[in-house]
C-alpha cells in the first residue's frame, strides 16, 4: 500500500528510515528540552544516536534531493526529510538541495564550484582546515551570490530562508535552553558540516591536472565498503556525476558493465576504504596504505610505487610533499 505514496518502488528503505528517525532521533532531541529534563549523559545518548543515522541520513537526503520522493498529492511530504529530520542532524533546510544539486554538480568541481577541491593541497590537515572554514563561514554568502549570478532567483529565496529560519530558531532555543539547543542542533550543525566537507574532499582529492573537467579523473570510486551498504551506494561516485539522477540501485552494475571505460579513462577506484577513510590517510600522507586500497582494473597491478606516484600526481597543483 505504502508505493503508491511514493515514485519508485526501490525507494521504500527512505520511508522505513524516516519512521525509525521519527521515533528515535527525533524525541531524544525534543525530550532535551523538557524543564528539568537535562542531562548530560542524555546529551551523549542524543549525540550518539545522531552519529549513528548521520551517514544513512545524509545520502537519504541525497538521493531525494535528485530523485523527489513522494508523487502527487502527498508531494508536501518531500519537506519533511529537509525540513523536519534535517535540522536535528546538523542540515539547514533548503542549503543541502541549493549547493548539492543547484551548484556543485553543475560546477563539477572546477573553478566556479565553491566546494571544489582544485586550489587546495589535498594532502595537507592545514589546507583542509582552510577549506572547511571557508565553507562553515561563507557557504551562505558565497552561494547567494553565485545563484544571483546565475539567475536563479527561486533557489536563492529558498536557501536564504531556510538559513534565516534556522539560525532564528535556534537563537531563540538557545534563550530558552542553551545546553538543549547546543547538544540537539549546534553540535550536529558543526559536526556534519566538518564531515560533509571531508567526505567531499576525499571523493574529489584525486583530480588529473590535465583534465580536470572529466568525471573519471576528478572523482573516484570506493567499492567493497560497508559504507555502500549503509548509505545507499554512495561510494560510486564516478558513476553519480556522470548521471546525478541515476538510480542508487543501479549503481553496482552500472560501474561492472562500464569497468573497461573507467579502465581507459584513468579512474581511480578504491576498494575496502569509503571517503572518510581515504581523507583520513591523505591527512596522514599514508600512500603507502591508500596504494593498498588501488583496484588495478585491468587486471595486472602496477608496483606500489607507481601506484603511489599516480596518486601524489594527483592531490594538488603545487604538491611537492615528498
């Protein structure tokens, strides 16, 4: 009975996660603000809970973000995974859809592209640290500015307002509550800013300087990861930017039947590791351990070296870390 609230039959785990995150996430977070109700250790169990369903969450909002969910006339129920869940795990309403699907994916990474990972040294903690302030700080302002410019009035509008009604929001919690609010939005806001932002540097560390602009060389792929199980085939993000409406299912086997174009295109796949982990060992400059981690996909793997000269080749314009 549930499908014919929704477009694609494939999508029913988003409505089984939505109720779970309803009866979870949701009343350990309101149940903060209860007079007398607070505790510290109910606010580890809150943040606990939400770093459990962050990962799920986020490529839930993903994948509705490209694909609307519910169909007609239930389409009022797609707000509600932005507008509702969003702000408890750390997501302004409205800015998630404005600068994924509105800005980045248009932008693919290069020059225009305010997430884009091109000026930075992708093996450097400080260049990091650099790149997620700007984003914490200017997001908002940087991205106003880039709609304007491109005409779109409506999805500026709508960025704007869900930063603006946020941030009222929890100002005014924050007279009310302060450790409630700190625990139950603020926290989560920093938190998933600091790990979209590494996720997104970790899937667009590798960029061939020669062509930046191809999909196959300014992303990669992680396969054979828990992490594609948890969040709905979000390793294969290669195949996302080539069709960003393509299907989480479909994921899988669409990067096995094309494995030979990625093969000749250069792609760097990575298997055994997700994002986080390969940000994590660039932070380190463990190319060593991310070699480890090459799918040779043509069968006969390179030396180590030379895997690990292709990577270095690959993680900044001005990299001259030995």
């Amino acid at each position: 009975m549930t499908l014919r609230f929704i477009h694609d039959g494939r999508d029913l785990p988003f409505l089984k996660l939505m109720v779970i995150l309803t009866v979870t996430v949701v009343p350990s977070g309101v149940v903060l603000f209860v007079p007398g109700a607070f505790r510290w250790w109910l606010g580890v169990a809150h943040l606990a809970l939400v770093l459990y369903f962050l990962g799920p969450f986020v490529l839930m909002l993903h994948n509705t973000s490209h694909r609307t969910l519910f169909r007609r006339p239930w389409q009022w129920m797609n707000h509600y995974i932005p507008w509702v869940l969003g702000p408890f795990f750390g997501e302004s309403p409205g800015t998630y859809f404005a600068h994924h699907v509105g800005m980045h994916h248009p932008e693919n990474n290069l020059e225009d592209d305010l997430s884009s990972t091109l000026p930075y040294v992708r093996d450097s903690f400080a260049e990091y640290l650099r790149y997620f302030l700007r984003f914490f700080f200017c997001v908002i302002f940087e991205m106003t500015r880039y709609l304007r410019r491109k005409r779109r009035r409506a999805l500026m509008v709508h960025a704007l307002t869900g930063e603006v009604l946020l941030a009222a929001a929890v100002t005014g919690l924050m007279l009310v509550n302060a450790r409630a609010t700190l625990v139950a939005f603020v926290v989560p806001l920093v938190l998933t800013r600091f790990l979209m932002m590494a996720g997104n540097w970790g899937q667009h560390a590798f960029v061939d300087r020669a062509a930046p602009e191809n999909c196959y060389r300014n992303s990669i792929t992680c396969i054979n990861t828990g992490y594609n199980a948890r969040c709905f085939n979000d390793g294969y993000h290669i195949g996302h930017h080539l069709k960003p409406t393509r299907h989480w299912t479909e994921m899988p086997q669409d990067f096995w039947r094309h494995r030979q174009t990625y093969q000749a295109e250069g792609a760097i796949v990575f298997s055994g590791i997700d994002f986080f982990g390969v940000w994590l060992l660039l932070m380190f400059k463990r190319y060593d351990r991310l070699a480890m981690h090459v799918v040779p996909l043509d069968g006969a793997r390179p030396a180590a070296a030379d895997i690990v000269a292709l990577l270095r080749s690959r993680t900044g314009w001005t990299n001259t870390t030995a």
